[in-house]
C-alpha cells in the first residue's frame, strides 16, 4: 500500500528488497510488481549486483516477465560481469530463461561464460545454469555456449538429483494401470528433466507432470516461473506433456473406490484423448468401463491413502539459491 501510494521514495536499496520479499511468500499481485517495475527502471544504474540479480529472480519466480524490464536488468548486469559472483550469475542466467528475454548484451559475449566457468558452482547453481544451457538450444541463441564438460558436468548434476514422488502423483499412477497401462515413474528424458508419469498412449509417448500445491503461487492457479519453465521447454523440445492441476484431481473424490476410480479413469482418459487427438479407452454410457474384478484381483489399485495429498515440489524446479537472501546490510561487504 505504501510502495502504491508513495513510490518515488522506493530507492534502489528498497525496491529489490521489496521484490524479493513480495516472491519469495508468493505475493500474487501484478499490480503491486508493475508499480515495483516502473519504479526501478530509472534506478537500475544504482542496483548493486546481488541487487539486480534477486530483482530478476524475483519477477522471474512470480512469472510476471516483461521484455522491456529484462532487457534493461540484462544491459545492467553487463556493465557488472566482472564483479558478479557465481551465485548472482545463475540466479539471473535461471531468470531469463524463465522470461525467455534475449539478451545480447549479458550473453552475447565471452565473459559471462568465462565467468561461470572460472568460479566453483553448487548443485543448485549447475541445475540453474543447466536450463539456461537448454533455454540457449531451445531459441538457437547465437551467444557462446558453455564448454562441454562444463555443460556436461551440468546435464549430470540436474539429472541424478533425487526425485520426491508426492501421494497425488501415487494416485494417478494407480488410475492410470487400472485403464490397462505400464506407466513409468520418474523417467529422465535426454534433456535431464524427471517426469512424474511416462505412459504409452496409442501410438504416443506422453509425458505426464502431477502439478500439486507446491507448483503454483500460494493459494492460487497461477503457476510459478519454475513450473512454467518446465513445461516450456519440455515442449519445445518435442514431448507432449500432460500437465494435471491437483485442483482437477481432487474434484474426482468419491467414497466408494469404484466410483472414485471411475473417475479418476475417465479424467485421465479424456485428457489423454484431447492431447493425442484419439479416443481409445472402450466407454459405456459416458463411463470408462473399468473390469470390477480388478478390485479383487488387484485392490491395492484402488487403496489410497487418506492423508491430503500435498505436493512434494520438484527439485529440478531451478529455483533461487536458498541462502541468496537480499541483506542490503552486507551491500558495501558485496561490492
């Protein structure tokens, strides 16, 4: 309310500080960002490096993307690549390849390559810089690459991070076997990415990502900028992705299992159909017709467990390092 009424007195010390305060609890408000925005643009000369970098971070968290403001964080950050240390050059690698903003003047030369390579990366930041690598393949990007076996060294370490299967993504995979098929569980594709549910549809591969609470802001259908990412790039790179909002499957409750899996079945097979363009499972009377010996034959199909089926977020979601907080007291320490 304040920034809204008073924002010439938001200085650049305030207004990355405030970004990253409003994305990091998940605030949903395009307004309030917009504002934030407009206010930073003529000030982004006096961000310090962090400064810029969890700017970025944050608009790129909150998907709320503008061509005009990347580009001037990214002419910015230009001026700077000497002074940035490793952790503000992932952040805001990770943060343009979620706005998907071109930025010849970050990019296009050697030295912001030279200087993630001469500095030593954690895990976060190698996943981070990975998917800026895949963005770069994904447009074509004309800029200088990562060396191979630093690239490699990425690839590796984004594709054997551990995957946490959530109870949603369990009750979709016994849906899905009900309907006759052999889907496989946190399945790597060449581009790193482990997707929750791989399954054979007709004569197509699907993809299927079980989206639960953790991949959307708080309290809302908007998904974060990681989410998004995901899904982008996914398909631009040739998979066809099912993406299932957990909101959608909860709707499918019933206290009877038969019922219940009915449902969840015809969910499942409607979605399928309108992604390939088939229409494949036998129905009846607008039901899925599911064999009910299956419930004795294999009822642990139909046994879910009555905990709330939170999310258990991905941990190729890209995100911010988690000790990159924006202490402006340690600004002087940083420059």
């Amino acid at each position: 309310e304040q920034l809204a009424l008073r924002p010439e007195e938001f200085g650049a010390r305030e207004l990355p500080v405030v970004a990253w305060a409003l994305a990091t609890i998940g605030y949903e408000s395009p307004e309030a960002f917009a504002i934030i925005a407009d206010a930073a643009v003529p000030k982004l000369g006096n961000f310090t490096p962090q400064s810029l970098a969890n700017f970025a971070w944050a608009f790129a968290n909150m998907a709320y993307t503008s061509e005009s403001l990347f580009l001037r964080i990214g002419e910015q950050m230009a001026l700077r690549l000497e002074s940035l240390k490793v952790q503000e050059l992932s952040n805001s690698a990770w943060a343009f390849a979620v706005a998907d903003v071109r930025s010849d003047a970050f990019f296009g030369s050697d030295a912001f390559v030279d200087a993630c390579t001469s500095k030593e990366c954690n895990e976060k930041q190698l996943c981070q810089l990975h998917q800026w690598s895949l963005w770069c393949d994904e447009i074509d990007a004309p800029w200088p690459r990562l060396p191979d076996e630093f690239r490699q060294k990425c690839n590796h370490t984004f594709s054997t991070l551990a995957a946490s299967p959530s109870n949603l993504q369990g009750r979709v995979c016994k849906a899905l076997q009900t309907l006759g098929l052999q889907p496989e569980e946190e399945l790597h594709v060449e581009q790193g990415y482990s997707i929750d549910l791989t399954v054979d549809w007709g004569n197509e591969r699907v993809r299927i990502e079980v989206d639960g609470p953790g991949h959307f802001l708080p309290n809302s259908r908007s998904p974060l900028g990681s989410t998004l990412l995901k899904r982008r790039q996914l398909q631009r790179f040739g998979h066809k992705l099912l993406s299932l909002p957990y909101w959608e499957l909860e709707m499918l409750d019933h206290p009877n299992a038969l019922t219940r899996r009915q449902l969840q079945c015809e969910y499942l097979s409607y979605k399928l159909d309108e992604l390939t363009g088939m229409r494949l499972a036998a129905r009846g009377d607008g039901w899925v017709v599911i064999d009910t010996a299956l419930m004795d034959r294999r009822p642990e199909l139909f046994e879910e467990s009555d905990e709330v089926a939170a999310d258990a977020e991905g941990t190729q979601s890209g995100a911010r390092d988690e000790d990159d907080e924006d202490d402006d007291d340690d600004d002087d320490d940083d420059d």
